[in-house]
C-alpha cells in the first residue's frame, strides 16, 4: 500500500468536517467503509471517497434517513442518484416556503410589539385603520375549559388553513353591552390576519378610522378603560359602529404578571373623519 495515495481515520475526519466516531458508525451499520483496513486494525480511505462521503454527509444534512442512504450506497446508479436529489429539492423548496412565511410572522410580531412599548398608554385618540380578517368562534358560558378547548378548535382550524397570525387571540364586544356598563359579557372571539385567508370563512373588520385606547392590567379591571371611553365618545359626540374589538399587545408571551398586560381597544368611527 502506498500510503501517499491514502487517508488515516484521522486526517479523514478532519477533512471531511465530521467525528471519528460517525465513520467507525457507518463503517458499522455498512453505509460508508475504509476502503483499506489493515491486519493492525489501522484503517485507510482513499482521495476519491471525500466526494462520495460528501454526498452522504449532504444527505444527512438534508435529513435523509440513514437506512434510504445506505439502500442508495449499495445499488447506486447516476439514475438513482439524479432520482434522490430530485425528491430532496422538493422537500428543500417546501421547507423555504415555510422558512419565509416564518420569517415573515416573526418581523410583523416584532413590529407589533416594538409598536406597542411606544405607545402613550393613557391617550384615547382616532386611526385610519386598514382592513383586516377576522376568523371567528363563539362560546356562551364562563367554562374556562369549554373557551380552552373552542380557542384550541379556532387555532387548529386556521392553522389547517395556514391561517398564521402575528397577532393574539382577540375579542370582541357589542357596543350597547359597553354602553350599559356590561364589560364581560364575551362570547365572540377572533384570530386577525393581514391577509384574506383562503378555504376558511372570515369575517372583515372594514378600513376607515377607528377609536382607540389601551387598558393596562387585568382583563377583569377593563371596565374603567371602559368608562373613559364612553366619556372621551360623549364629550366629542362621536357616533360609534356595533363592536369594540380588544387585542392583546403584551400579555403572557412578554410579560408574567396580568397587573402589566396590555390590551388595545378599537371601536369604528361612523363620522365622516
């Protein structure tokens, strides 16, 4: 053997970018063997197999399973070969599509809550509004259980529907229970999405301008949010559309105690603005 014309173990594992161990592995489970082992128990890979090995390595990366690389191994043809990286660019163009509207979701939801720690917390004010789609369910009844288990039904259907939103669970109020001083009397709740949703119904909450005002602490306390509302609307004699709509901006995924949650409320504007 002329050992210029070969690899050690070691020098092999080195150049490869991989353990010792991973080929003393696939040299057990047949994948990938030296191509000389000596008497002495040394074993010797030549030049050639860094591109073979470099192929199965690539393979592993792409997640191949480790039994359809070694059935490949054994039979391997250019066809075969041709045949397996077409089936993994498939899988990589699914996984890139996926990696964008991931990548897409974490910006909004940054920008959302960047938005937020911005804001004036005790100011009521009037903003044009764009329009946005609301995937609905209704629960009647305070059954912590039974609105867990109708949240859940509402997330597994938009995600069916790759109905992903950057935005928490909303609710959604009547205006003439706000307006008779009943703050909890929820039973409509929604996912908002930027973006029409398709194969799934959706309700659109219309563009224009919209009232709104953000209440600081526990769900339970946000009647006196509520109530400067109805004071701010009397005194500049605004006339009001059906809902008001409460969209969590910090709540348990950025914050551990309900005392510093924040909610922002919306109501549409009927006047011309």
């Amino acid at each position: 053997m002329n050992k210029n014309s070969y690899i050690s173990t070691g020098e092999f594992a080195k150049i490869a970018g991989v353990t010792k161990h991973t080929l003393f592995y696939y040299d057990e489970i047949g994948l990938f063997s030296p191509e000389i082992k000596g008497a002495n128990g040394y074993r010797y890979y030549s030049v050639p197999q860094l591109e073979v090995f470099e192929v199965i390595h690539t393979l592993r990366e792409l997640r191949v399973p480790l039994e359809e690389i070694r059935q490949y191994m054994k039979v391997r043809t250019p066809d075969l070969l041709l045949e397996l990286f077409e089936k993994e660019e498939k899988k990589i163009n699914q996984q890139l599509i996926l990696l964008k509207k991931t990548r897409k979701w974490i910006q909004k939801k940054n920008k959302y809550i960047r938005e937020a720690t911005e804001e004036d917390l005790d100011e009521i004010y009037i903003s044009k509004e764009p329009e946005y789609y609301l995937i609905q369910s209704e629960v009647y009844g305070t059954d912590e259980r039974m609105w867990a288990e109708e949240i859940g039904k509402l997330l597994d259907n938009c995600q069916k529907g790759s109905a992903k939103s950057p935005y928490p669970i909303g609710y959604r109020q009547n205006k003439t229970d706000i307006e008779q001083g009943i703050f909890d009397n929820y039973c409509v709740f929604y996912e908002k999405l930027d973006q029409k949703p398709r194969g799934i119904s959706f309700q659109k909450r219309p563009a224009g301008y919209y009232l709104i005002a953000y209440h600081k602490g526990r769900w339970q306390e946000i009647g006196s949010t509520y109530r400067k509302i109805l004071t701010y609307v009397k005194k500049k004699e605004l006339h009001l559309g059906s809902y008001f709509y409460e969209d969590g901006i910090l709540d348990s995924l950025t914050l551990r105690d309900e005392k510093d949650y924040i909610t922002r409320i919306s109501c549409e504007i009927l006047d011309e603005m």
